[in-house]
C-alpha cells in the first residue's frame, strides 16, 4: 500500500485531452510513520504491568514490538513477566509528537481471539498534571474478542465525572484497513476505510469537552484481558500479532497544495488513439479522436499523501460519451461517481474549444 500509484485515462467518446493538473485539497501531511526498516524515535515503547487502570493480563516490554517487512508487529505472548501470565507492547509519542487538530490515520490487521485487546488511540499532553479523564482520551479504534466490529470513542471529563460517547462499525479487522479521526475546532469525525460512522461536537466546549482543544499524543497498544473484554483469554490465540501498515497525520494549511500539469500528449503508454495540433495557446500537441476503449497512461505520477485530490482536465466532445480516470493501471478505479459524461461539458465549432470538468 505505499507504492506511488499510475493514473489511467479511458476514454468511450471522440475528445481532445490538454493539460490535467492534480490538485490535494483540504489536508497536508505534516508527520508518518510508514515502518520502514525500524522503530523510530517518534515512538517510546512503555514498560510495565499493574493492570493499566483496566485489569488488564500482560506485561509490557520493548521486545513485543518490531518491524518485519515495512510493518509494525505487536505481538501478544504467553509468557510470565513481572508476574503475569502474557506479555505485549505499548508504544506512545509523548513528549515528541503531539497533535492539536488533524486528521490522524493508521493502516492496521487485527488479531482475533477472546481477551484480545488491539487499539490505536490518542490521550491529551496534559496527563501527568491532570490525570485522566481531564486529559481527554480519543479511541481512533479498538476492537475486543472476535467480533466483527471496531469502535470510535471519546473519553473526557464532564463536571468532575468520566463521560465518554461511543459508537461502532462492523468490518473485517483481520483484514488491513485505515483507520482515522478527523478532529477540528468543530468536532470530531471517525472513519473506517474513508467512510464516516461516528461524529462528536466540541464546538464552543459543547459538553465540557475543553480538553480536546489541546495537544495529543499517540499510542497503539495489544492489550491481553481487562474490564472490556473479559478476563478469560482463549491461549490457542498465541503468539498472535497486531499489524501496523503506516501512521500518518495531516493538518489544514492555508498554504496552496502543490499541483502538477500533465500534457496529454506525453503519455507513457496508449492504445488506439491520435495526436493532433493544438490550436490552445502555446500550440504544441492534443490528444484528438479516441474510439471506444482507447486509453492513455501517465506513469510515476506521486502522490505526496492519501487524501482527497482533484485531476480537472479539458475535454470536449461532439458527440458525448464518458470518460474515467483509474489507479494502478485500471485496478482501481477513483472514488468519485464513475465515468464522467463528456456531454456535460460540451462543444463549440469545428475547433473543439475545451471546457474543464472536475473528477
């Protein structure tokens, strides 16, 4: 998942392509972690037992936690330390990398099994001085047992009581998904997958929920046993393993995202279709006459971050038709409604002139 990805165009309609700018909106990455070659040292790996304030089973220990092939591997095992049955690992950015707003992201494979205790989360910078809940505490996900579901849930204090407000996605968590918030002066917003199933205002402290207006920091975590998923552990589970893909975070900018012009004509593979002189300013070269299933391919196009991009290109047609822009040679077509209709965008004269459309 973190190979640069080629842009496909196809085409169904006679139509001129020009220049294609990719445009980022919205989010920039500001931090990742994309595990590869070995923890780095964004990240403290936590030691100790004593329950972690939830009776949980399993002592915590740097040796739990590696990188294998560009991921993180937290490992729950059975075995006896600091006197418990099980042993896992806790990893945290405190102190190094800590977050007011952003969208936080991970790509995580979940292990299964009763007492299994997998989570991505975030706790509030102000811990030490005010404990919990007053720090604020956002489950990014956690998952218990073998159920088919993972969770999304707040913790903060609430006129000197725990609050907290959860709610639930069904999934396949031992399958690799992302799994993000998207947290604003507003509120905060969780996905699976790009999808939204979970969202809290915090707008104006609504709720008393002031803490999540402070810096965060990280953790992720393979818990084994605690109040949540019980105490009995199902031990033909273990060894059992935690995969981490990535870690990223974004932040809004107010600085324009970078952008990138893309001459049809300069292709790096095609089938069926002609180039034509351009009567555009600065002349040079379109793409004229593609039939049904011709097709252009731009290759090593980066994009710099997951997220939402704009490829506005300009086309015209003088008959209608569709067009597409795919991923990775066709494998993955984009998230917007499908084919875009040519007839939308229009025609004027024998010189096709170009409107732009937006995918």
């Amino acid at each position: 998942m973190k190979t640069l990805p080629t842009t496909l165009w196809r085409a169904t309609a006679i139509l001129a392509l020009c220049n294609a700018p990719a445009e980022a909106q919205t989010y920039q990455q500001v931090w990742a972690d994309e595990l590869n070659g070995s923890i780095s040292s964004a990240w403290q790996v936590e030691t100790g037992g004593g329950g972690w304030g939830n009776n949980e089973k399993q002592f915590y220990q740097a040796a739990n936690a590696s990188v294998v092939n560009g991921n993180l591997l937290i490992t729950a095992r059975k075995q006896n330390v600091g006197g418990l049955p099980y042993t896992s690992a806790r990893m945290i950015t405190k102190g190094i990398k800590e977050f007011t707003y952003g969208k936080i992201e991970a790509r995580l494979k979940l292990p299964l099994g009763l007492g299994l205790w997998p989570a991505f989360w975030m706790l509030g910078g102000t811990i030490s001085s005010v404990g919990w809940p007053a720090c604020g505490e956002i489950d990014i996900m956690e998952h218990i047992n073998s159920e088919n579901r993972i969770y999304g849930t707040p913790h903060w204090d609430s006129n000197g009581g725990h609050a907290e407000y959860s709610d639930s996605a069904v999934t396949t968590p031992a399958d690799y998904h992302v799994y993000s918030v998207e947290w604003d002066a507003s509120s905060i917003r969780w996905f699976l997958d790009g999808t939204q199933y979970h969202s809290m205002s915090i707008q104006n402290n609504a709720g008393s929920t002031e803490e999540f207006h402070r810096p965060f920091f990280l953790l992720l975590n393979l818990a084994v046993a605690g109040n949540w998923p019980g105490q009995t552990v199902d031990e033909s589970k273990l060894p059992t393993t935690m995969y981490v893909d990535y870690v990223r975070v974004y932040q809004k900018s107010s600085t324009p995202p970078p952008s990138l012009l893309l001459q049809a004509e300069a292709s790096s593979a095609m089938s069926g279709v002609q180039l034509e002189g351009c009567s555009d300013t600065g002349g040079g070269q379109d793409v004229g006459w593609i039939d049904t299933n011709d097709w252009l391919a731009y290759s090593n196009i980066n994009f710099p971050t997951s997220g939402s991009y704009t490829i506005e290109y300009r086309v015209a047609s003088p008959g209608g038709g569709r067009i597409s822009a795919n991923l990775n040679a066709g494998a993955r077509q984009r998230s917007h409604s499908g084919h875009r209709r040519l007839a939308e965008l229009g025609h004027r004269g024998p010189n096709r002139t170009r409107q732009c459309g937006h995918l």
